[in-house]
C-alpha cells in the first residue's frame, strides 16, 4: 500500500488502566540500608521510590488486576474483544504465558487472538504494534484490543537495585480513538548485544553490563530518532522540511525509563544529533549556539557516548527543554521505578494523568507524542501519537 492509496481509521488508545503495588520503598530510606552517600540514588539516578511487590503477587496476578479494571472502569462487554497480546519478560512458566491466564476475565468468548511476546522490555511495544495493525487491517472484525504490559523489575544486591520496580499496564486499543497512531510514523531499530540476559530461568534476576546497556540505549535511539526524523521531513505527507526535537511544536516525548537520569541524558543526546545535523546543513555550519559543541560535532559518534564532558553540556543545553517536554511523563517512574514493558506506558499515562485533556488541558487536541521504547537484546521502535 502506498502512502497516497493509505485510509486513515484513525487507529489508536481508546483507554489506560495502570496497576501497582501500594508497597514501596523511598530511595532515601534505601540509600541509607545500602550504606552509600546520601544522594547516590535520589540524585544520581534521579529517582524517588521503587514499588514492591506483595507477597500475594506475582505478574498474573497484577496484570488480571490491571485488565479487570480496565474493563470494569470502562464497562467493556467482554465478547467485544477480539485480541489480547501480553508483553512481559517476568514468567512464572516457560511454556503456559499468561495471555491464556487472562483467559479467566472472558468467560464465553474463546475467540481471542493474540499471545504473549517476550523481548526484555520491548515485549509490550511490539504487543502494542500487533494490535494497531489488526485494528489497521482489511480482516478487522470490529472488536477490541487490548495491549497489556508488565513486569516486576528485580535486581541482586548491587549498583542495579534501585533501578527495580514492578507494575502493568492494560491499553484499549480501537479505530476512532482519541489517541491515535499514523502507523506509516514508525521506525524500528534491531540488533545483536549481550547487555541485559537472563540465563538461568531459576533466577528472577539478570546479568546487566551496565555501561554496555547504557551505550546501547543510546545507539538504538539515534538510530531510530535520526530515521524518525527522515519520515518526519518527508515532504508533503507530513508536512515538516526539518524535524527534530526543537522544531517538533507542541509535541511531548515518552522514553523507555529504566531510570529517570538516563532518559535526561538521551534526550539531551538528541539536541546533539539535532546540532550535527544543522552544522553539516548549508545554512546553520556557523551557528553561534553550537560553539560550544563544535569539537564534538564532526567525532563519529561511538566515541561519544562516554565522554562526560560532552554530557555535562548537553545537560546544560537541553535541560529547559527537556522540563517542558518530558518532566510530566517521568513523574511515575520516578516514584515506582522500572516496569520493563510497562516503563513506556506508565510514561504515558503519566503525561497524560499531568497534563490532562480536553479543551481547558496542556494535552490539547492537535498536540502530540514522540514515544521511544527499548529492549535490550536489542529491539527498539520510535512513533508518534497524536491527540
């Protein structure tokens, strides 16, 4: 199909139901158990409370909490759903997955396709893009989606602890949908990398290489973000000549948030792509505003990643930005920590819980949402909503 032959159905998120633990732990309090300097968490990494789960749960259990209220909240007749597609990287089967104990939520309606995809964090993006291209299809049948993303994020006693959490996230996906997706507005980024595996199934726990993880992370969003930006400025279709970060108006972004430093860096890595694009422009090769940046704007760029230097100015230059376009949808994770598959959702609801909607909210109609999710492995995909 081409992009002149494409019909819009105006694809999208219908509605968001969240789920997690009223137990937690501050970051504070942790930082004290853990005997580090005071500030190694809250400030380091930029977090305030890991949610816990209880000893009565598990990841079924919080995911049929998390679609039983969705359907309850909305009043969603269960014969009405024809797809439910779980991502998840937290199994207490290797071969029974928990979309068939969701099943227990339909009584009398076993025509329900979809399954549960395991692809560390990734799992619920590609559950998520399942279900748009159903609901996209000529084979639609007129029923719901519904997406649902969860993990409990845990650690061994170490530098990667604080960065747990757990929680789930159960997505109303449908066509005429407040918050909808151009599915011709996505990229994808695949890869090969040992950063994040968990080996032993006895173990909850995974081997991390945390600074691999971390250059990973970044490599997959340039990838994806300066391939977003192609489509974005793709003549007529869109209607952008020079997409990026500080010329993409009234548009919000939502990253994967392991932890919430790290998704301020990432952005500021973006106003970094931005700044090389305009140097090596006709137009911008002189720009006054990238003096400071010049040394770094022709170095190819794996040799970027761990100059902290670099970081410190690109903090300093993309910080107000970044306040204004990501603050709202970090605001959860901060306070719960690392949901894995969720992580991007929790973002989400987050942004939109914030700043609200309708005629009267920041999240107006005609605004939009740049969302990044990551996986390590790796698989990661950009795309944008719009309300």
């Amino acid at each position: 199909m081409t992009q002149d032959t494409y019909i819009n159905h105006k694809i999208g998120i219908l509605a968001i139901e969240t789920y997690t633990s009223h137990q937690y732990v501050l970051q504070s309090e942790l930082e004290t158990h853990e005997h580090v300097s005071p500030g190694k968490f809250t400030i380091g990494l930029g977090q305030k409370g890991i949610a816990l789960t209880g000893d009565r749960e598990d990841i079924n259990s919080i995911c049929l909490t998390a679609v039983h209220n969705l359907l309850e909240k909305y009043d969603i007749d269960v014969t009405d759903v024809g797809r439910v597609e779980v991502g998840t990287e937290t199994l207490v089967d290797k071969s029974k997955s928990t979309k068939t104990v969701l099943m227990d939520l339909f009584p009398n309606n076993t025509d329900i396709e979809g399954a549960t995809i395991v692809n560390a964090c990734y799992g619920g993006t590609a559950a998520l893009l399942n279900a748009f291209l159903w609901c996209d299809s000529n084979a639609y049948n007129g029923k719901y989606a519904i997406v649902v993303a969860g993990d409990i994020a845990a650690y061994d006693k170490g530098p990667a602890r604080p960065t747990g959490g757990m929680g789930a996230v159960a997505l109303l996906i449908g066509r005429d949908a407040p918050l909808t997706i151009d599915l011709r507005q996505r990229v994808t980024h695949a890869s090969h990398v040992w950063d994040f595996y968990k080996p032993d199934p006895s173990k909850e726990t995974p081997v991390v290489d945390g600074v691999l993880s971390q250059v990973c992370y970044y490599q997959a969003l340039e990838d994806v973000y300066t391939r977003f930006c192609d489509v974005m400025s793709s003549g007529d279709v869109f209607g952008l000549k020079d997409y990026g970060v500080d010329t993409a108006k009234d548009t919000y972004f939502c990253f994967h948030a392991p932890y919430n430093k790290l998704v301020q860096k990432s952005f500021g890595r973006l106003c970094f792509l931005d700044a090389r694009r305009r140097f090596h422009s006709t137009t911008a090769a002189d720009d006054e505003e990238d003096d400071e940046l010049k040394p770094y704007l022709t170095k190819p760029l794996e040799e970027t990643y761990t100059d902290k230097t670099l970081e410190k100015i690109l903090k300093n230059k993309s910080s107000t930005m970044f306040h204004e376009k990501m603050k709202d949808a970090n605001y959860a994770g901060q306070w719960i920590g690392n949901t894995y598959t969720g992580s991007v959702f929790f973002g989400l609801a987050s942004l939109i819980d914030r700043l609200g909607g309708g005629d009267g909210g920041d999240l107006s109609v005609g605004k939009s949402i740049v969302m990044f999710s990551y996986g390590s492995g790796a698989l990661a995909s950009m795309y944008r909503l719009q309300v």
